[in-house]
C-alpha cells in the first residue's frame, strides 16, 4: 500500500488529469440516462469483483456501497441524493472502468493504486451522503425484516 503523501500526491495528479476530466464530462450524461447507468453498475461490479486477494476487499466493499446507492437512485427507491454527490460517484466509476487511465490497470500492483486513491477520496468528499444512504438502506431493511 502506498504511504499517504504519494496517495496524495497520486491523487492530485489524477484530479487533474485528462481521463478523469474525461470521466467527469460522460457522468452528467450516465445520470441521466437509467439504462446507461445500470449498464456501468454491471459493469464496475463486475470489474471489481474480479479483483482478488483480501488486498482489495476494502475496495470491492466501497464499490459496492457506490453501486446500492445508483441502484437505489435509478429505480427512484433513494432521491435525496445531491447532483454534485451522484455526477461525482458516477466519474469514479467511470474512471474506475476504464482500463486506460492515470495508472493503467494492465501494470501488476500498482495498476490500481490511482483506482483505490480516487474512490478513498470520493468516501471524504461525500461522506455525509453516503451516512444518510447507509442510514436509509439500514431502515429500509430493517422495516422489509419486520
């Protein structure tokens, strides 16, 4: 695992970079159309899945995370999600995909540290929304138990 001031550094670098400007461009356009976006769900779960080792459990946990709240915002179950928040988890998950991106993902080990740097910042930046999904998918299913 990188130390945290090459993370950083990483995830500048990434922030700025011509893919996940790229990324952000498509994601207003995956928001607002349901079938694309289920389309990427499959297709992140799928990539992340894939993923092996316990390395990348934490990884897999988060994307996971990511993808209940789309499913749960495309369906129209979760709404109160801001724009900001959705257009942003949508451009990691863009970037995420793609397998040509700050850090291409074909390079063994360190092919996924700008991945997992932009997700881990994506948890800060949206943490609050994320508490309030958590919150709402937890009495979501504790009222379908009772």
């Amino acid at each position: 695992m990188p130390s945290v001031s090459t993370t950083d550094n990483i995830l500048v670098r990434v922030l700025k970079s011509v893919f996940f400007k790229s990324a952000t461009g498509k994601a207003n356009r995956y928001a607002r159309n349901t079938g694309s976006l289920l389309q990427l769900l499959r297709d992140v779960l799928s990539k992340s899945n894939a993923l092996k080792g316990s390395g990348y459990e934490a990884l897999r946990d988060k994307v996971g995370v990511l993808a209940r709240l789309l499913k749960a915002y495309t369906t129209g179950e979760y709404k109160t999600v801001p724009w900001k928040t959705l257009t942003r988890i949508i451009a990691v998950l863009i970037y995420f995909l793609s397998p040509i991106d700050f850090i291409p993902d074909i390079l063994p080990v360190v092919g996924f540290t700008d991945d997992i740097a932009l997700v881990l910042w994506l948890f800060n930046a949206i943490g609050d929304d994320l508490d309030a999904f958590r919150q709402w998918e937890s009495k979501r299913n504790t009222l379908s138990i009772d």
